[in-house]
C-alpha cells in the first residue's frame, strides 16, 4: 500500500498548471513574473522622476481616481432608449477585493436617476399596519442602525450567456450587474415595530421615488429577517445613482427588489402582481412556464482575472482571482479549474467570509503556453453547487433572461489573449 | 437572598439614560423619534415631488455624491506652508459604517501629492538581498495577493487634547486623522522571499516618491508578518492622495510608516535613523525623554454621533455611534458612559470584527433632557484598555504629539448642544 505524501505547496493541484492552494494560505514563495517587467537591479539609482523634483498638489476636499485610471468607467451603451433607462456595468475585471467602489456601483434604472431633495422627502409605511407613520430622512437617522457588506445583483446579469452561441463580450459586460457596498440603516423591522404589524398582513409593496415608481412585492418575513432601509454606501451617504437618500437593502435578493429612492411601503395580504413583477422579473422555462417570486440569487462565481483584454504576457505564474457570492448564505468552496472542468482544485478564499457577500477567491496557476479553458465553481453552505451550462440549460433551458448562475468558460490562447466560450 | 432577574432590554444599563445593548443584539423595539420629523400617516396621498414627474439623468461613467451632500469633504487650514504639506481630515461625523469612503479618507503629505505616471513608476528592492530587483506596477500586479480590511491612523491624530483647556473642535479636527479601507495587494513577505533576504538584515527602510522621500524605518520582523505592498482601495487602484500607484500597509503600525508612493525598500541591519524618524514621530514624554519606534496604535475609541455640530432635538431616544480600534489586534468591547464615568454599560458591535480594523459601535440612549458627558472606553483583545486623561497624563504627561489615546468627552447641554470637554 502506498502511503499518500503531502503535496508540496509548488505541486500541481489540478490539469493545466493549477497549483496548491497552499501556495496563498501558508505565504510559501511563489515564482517571481520575470519577464513581465520585473528586472535585476544593478548599482545604477532609481531614475529620479519629475514628480519627485517639485512639491505635489495640495488638497482637495473630495478626492477623485488618478488621472491615469480614466479607462477605470462604468459601461453602459449608448441610449436608444430615454435617458436613464438600462443599466450601466461594473468593470469587475479592474478591481480587486470585496468592496465596490461607490463611483464604480453598476445601476440599473427604470427612468434615470432622479435628483432628490433629502428634507423633501418622505418615506410612507402604510397599510395593514396599526400606525401609519411618515419618516423624514433626519427621523430615520435618529433610529439605531445596523451595518452590513453585502452584494446585489440585478436578476439579469449573465444573461448573454444564454445566447445560442458565445458573445465576443468581457466580464463587465457579460456580468457586470454586480457590486458590493457596506450598506448602514435602520432595520425594517423596527420600522415596522414603530408601526405596529396587522396579523393578516403577508406581504409589502415598496415603491420608489423614481419617475417609474419601480415597486415589488416583498415578503413580510423577509422585511421582519434581514432586510435594511439604508442611508449609507460605503461610509458615506447612498450615491443617487442607488438611492440617494434612502434605499431598500434585502440582502441576497435580485437586485431590483432592493428598491431605490424608496418612498413607500404598504403591508398587504397578497402580492401586489405590480407591473415590474409582471411584465418582468420572471423566470421562464423552457416548457412555456415560467416561475415567479423567486427571489434569492443562486450560488455563482466568476473569474475577473485573466479574463477578455486582460492578456496574458507569456508563459509563466499567473493568479486566477475572482468573485464568489450566494443570496441563499456564505460560500463554502470555489474550486477551479485550467482543463475545462475534467480537474478541479480548490481555491483560497479570502476572508472575512460574510453571508450573502461576495468572496474573493485566488488560485495560482502556472501556463505553460498552451491552450486553456478558465473555469471556477462556487459551492454555499446549504450546499448548492454550481451547475455547468448543460446542466442550467437542462433544467431550466436558454430562453430566459433572469438567475443565470452557471459556470462560465474563458479560454486562454496561445497568444494569451482571453475569450468567452462555451465549454 | 434576592434572586437576580434578567433586565429588559428597555431597561436602563448605566446611568443617565444608557439603554441595554440587548436592544441591538435582539432586534428589540426600539421608541420612535416622534417628534423629530416622524408624524402619523393620514388618508392623504405623498406628495408627488417634482423628480416623479419627468425621467432622472442618464449614466456616468464613474458617480459622484449627491449635490445635496457637498459639506460632506475632508477639511484642511488654508495653506500657511507650501501647497500639500500638511493633513486633510476625514469628517467622521458624517460617516457610518466601517469603510471610509476613499474620497474621504484623511491624508497627510510632507510635500503634497505627486501625480505618478504608473508606467514609469518603479519599486525598487535593494541592500542585505541576494537579488536586488526592480519591479514595474505590472509586474507587481502579476503575484498573488491578499486584501484585508485595515485602519490606518496617523500617530499624530488627537493631539488637540494635549492642549491644557478643552478646545471648541469637533470630531473631525480632533480624531479626522483615521481612515479604514479594504486594501489589497502582495505580501511584502513575497517579494522579500523573491528577493532573498540576507542573514544580517533586521530592519527595512520604506522611500516614497514624493518630492519629501519620506523614509521610514521598519523592523523586517513585521514585514514578513502582515504588511502588504497595496494596489487597490476599496476595490480600485489607490487613489493618489494615498499612495498611487503602490503604497504600504503596515496594519496597526501609526500612519506615516505606511509609506505611500512607495519607490525603494532597502535591507539594512539597523534602523535607518532617517529625517522622518528623528525630527519627528517619536514620542515626547514628560520627564524630557521620548520614546523611539513606538510603532503600533493603541487601543482607542471615538463617538461619532452625537456630537459638536450634530445637536440633538429635544429629549427622546439617540443611538450613540462611534468607531473603536487598535493597532495590536482586534477590539474585545466597548463601554459607553453618558455620565462622564461614573458608570459604564457595553456598547453592542457590529460586526465583523476584524484585527487591526475599526469596529462600529452602538448603544442606545434615552436623552431626558438634562447635561450629559458622553463617553467611550475601548477595550483590546491583548487586554488594554483606553486610559482615562489623567491617566494618560500621569503616565507620559501632555507635553507630546503622538499616539494619544485617552478617553475622550462630548459634554451635551440643555439644549442639545454637543462641545469637547475634559471630564
């Protein structure tokens, strides 16, 4: 019987160069990425560059990117439609970490971003409630607030992937519909403690101070679990293009529940059947079925880097980084693979590990030059695993545009450059 | 034997109106702010505000606060040295959450803020190594790397409390000098493991690549620890006023050591004793002596809310926010007094609770309209705990600039008027 040795953490892991993942969780040396830029120094000094000769800029009160980040934008096309409605896309494929920048939040609209005097507005709870009580902004403040990094994602995101055959698109625009902030606000629920809950109330309609007046039904114990009326995105006040002054955070739901510039929330009996839970918002089978009211984003994950116009410069060390994040809890496992799933290995996940948060996963991953297919796999902790695109399209089949969450593919070619594929 | 029954949450847990911390911890009911803008609901419809009526603006490509927010910046004198040296402070005030929003993070800059074209930037690591090398900003992006949530807080932060008299200052003059991002990038430990570290080397010194070349020196123990030489805050490149295009992050370690714009770490078997660490940063005791290399935060806490500038309206129930941190680990609990000392009861955190990141804390508080002293004691998971004043006094006098950490004091008034005290 042979006795199974610890892989060192330099040893492959799975196909295609996938190495350990103990490589990131025990700080072990990794190959430096010589030939990327990285040279020996020599006796000569550093250049003495211009900036280092004369006295930088001086303050400013609301600091801005560099200017050499310009290209660091949301995306959105230009607007066949009026102004304001569609969405704008996060470049996920430019950033790191868990955190979305505020400026970089994706925003979906339904009639632009209203610009909303805070000490006009108001926010109604009505309804099957005992008091119906109006909130000004500053009385909503004055109630104890709860703070908590969460993701939302529109329930359309991915959906290119349900294209017959794979799009030439990037990660922000294939799935782009993603962000996280640390959102604060006061618990629904104590809102609706204010009020007082009528015992045959089941449901809530909130509705937003938008020109379209977006509304869902949400269910009640949803807004008694979870569920945050937030003032604050990262810090600061919500940027409008989220809500400004007040928006609805239900954490782990499709993004357009998480209502903006919230107005209203009436407590009924039933679902409200509201025309942007109608017309939209539903998922269609492929048996000419669809399902409504499902509500928590399934477990999902997406490489952001490599990935399309991110190149890569030559065999040699690459990390594969990316995000993970589940509406139903917190991620288990994200395993990768190199081979086009025949081998998987898991990844590092980078702490802390929140519920209905995004994870940054890392893998290392030697290239050899050779063709590759990227792919990572997301598990929850209730388990839910993934499903590869045949799976999805099994289940479900391609015809709809709400809850992708099946693997995606980015092939690698010879020449290092990156695309989406099926696979 | 009077047997001990469990308070309720409405309870009172210390005296002049601290609340228990069971109302955060279970979601209890807390007594709405009516009267400040909260009214009962009537048969009327919300008005329907002008932004309902026409569609809002279209998509930007990188968002912006709302207008209505424009008080909401950093504040720095007008410039009695040449532009950029000096400090901006954060407006904590305003803020909530653990994150600072990076167009609010403080800065302090010893010849201002270089703008740095990240093509030509270079970091060089050089001096007891087997391999000098020279790293571009790419090649730097090509390793694996590591986020964390860290505060970084300059050593000279709340130095307006040494002043004998209490001075009229609000929060962001006195503590402005804290900030909290998500930073990420490579493990220092990385690149020194690149590189090849030399048996003599005991200490690195950090060089920026401002017009200053701020230096610091740092023990190399820590470098291998945890430090990280940073790319991205809070999820995109830094931003220049703190470091663009790389900075390091020393967490815990006072502000300047984590050298922004970082260009040059050289390996040497003793502290550099640089311009940066002898003209300034230590710290200056009573008995005419000071400490040298002190180099961790200690344990301190600051409320927020209420506070100079925030008056309250009327008596009723306040929510007491403020953030708690330390630069040896992470915060075990914080008491909150709105007595001025005489009795304590803890405060509820939020969560995460992160090493070496600010926790937000929260208590709640029925204000009867009489004087008040609020105050707030952090407690570290090393066991230290913040020294009131006169302790803080009694061990190192007031005659120093850095690292105060003591107690500090909001004295409310009858009329809601919140002013910093000695107390």
């Amino acid at each position: 019987m042979v006795r199974k040795t610890r892989p060192e953490p330099g040893d492959p892991a799975a196909g295609n160069g996938i190495l350990s993942r103990r490589l990131f969780l025990e700080g072990t040396i990794v190959v430096g990425a010589t030939g990327a830029g990285l040279s020996r120094g020599s006796a000569e000094p550093l250049t003495v560059q211009p900036w280092m000769k004369v006295p930088g800029r001086g303050f400013e009160g609301y600091g801005q990117p560099s200017p050499f980040e310009s290209k660091v934008v949301k995306v959105f096309p230009p607007p066949p439609n009026p102004a304001g409605v569609g969405a704008s896309r996060t470049p996920l494929h430019m950033l790191e970490g868990m955190i979305t920048p505020s400026g970089l939040h994706f925003e979906r609209s339904h009639s632009g971003v209203p610009e909303i005097d805070p000490a006009q507005h108001r926010l109604l709870i009505h309804g099957l409630v005992k008091r119906p009580l109006v909130f000004t902004v500053e009385a909503l403040s004055r109630y104890p607030m709860q703070s908590r990094i969460a993701f939302i994602e529109c329930g359309g995101n991915s959906q290119a992937l349900n294209a017959p055959q794979a799009q030439p698109l990037n990660v922000a625009a294939i799935h782009g519909l993603l962000g996280c902030a640390e959102w604060t606000g006061v618990r629904f629920s104590t809102l609706l403690d204010e009020a007082g809950i009528e015992p045959e109330a089941r449901w809530v309609i909130a509705e937003g101070a938008d020109a379209a007046a977006m509304s869902r039904s949400i269910p009640l114990t949803k807004a008694m679990d979870d569920a945050l009326v937030c003032l604050y995105q990262n810090g600061e006040r919500v940027r409008p293009s989220n809500g400004y002054p007040v928006r609805l955070l239900l954490p782990g739901f499709e993004g357009n529940m998480n209502v903006k510039w919230l107005r209203r929330l009436k407590l009924i009996a039933g679902p409200a059947m509201t025309k942007d839970e109608t017309s939209k918002y539903t998922i269609l089978l492929k048996d000419e079925k669809a399902w409504q009211f499902v509500f928590p984003i399934e477990v999902k994950s997406v490489i952001t880097r490599p990935s399309p116009g991110l190149a890569l410069r030559g065999p040699g060390f690459y990390e594969i980084s990316g995000l993970a994040w589940s509406g139903n809890g917190s991620i288990r496992q994200v395993d990768v693979s190199a081979d086009g799933g025949r081998s998987w290995a898991p990844a590092a996940l980078q702490g802390p590990i929140l519920p209905k948060a995004p994870v940054r996963f890392r893998a290392a991953w030697q290239w050899n030059g050779g063709p590759a297919v990227l792919q990572s796999r997301a598990t929850d902790d209730t388990g839910m695993v993934q499903p590869t695109r045949a799976q999805f399209a099994d289940e479900r089949g391609l015809r709809g545009v709400y809850h992708y969450n099946a693997i995606a593919s980015w092939r690698i070619d010879e020449m290092g450059e990156a695309s989406n594929v099926y696979a």
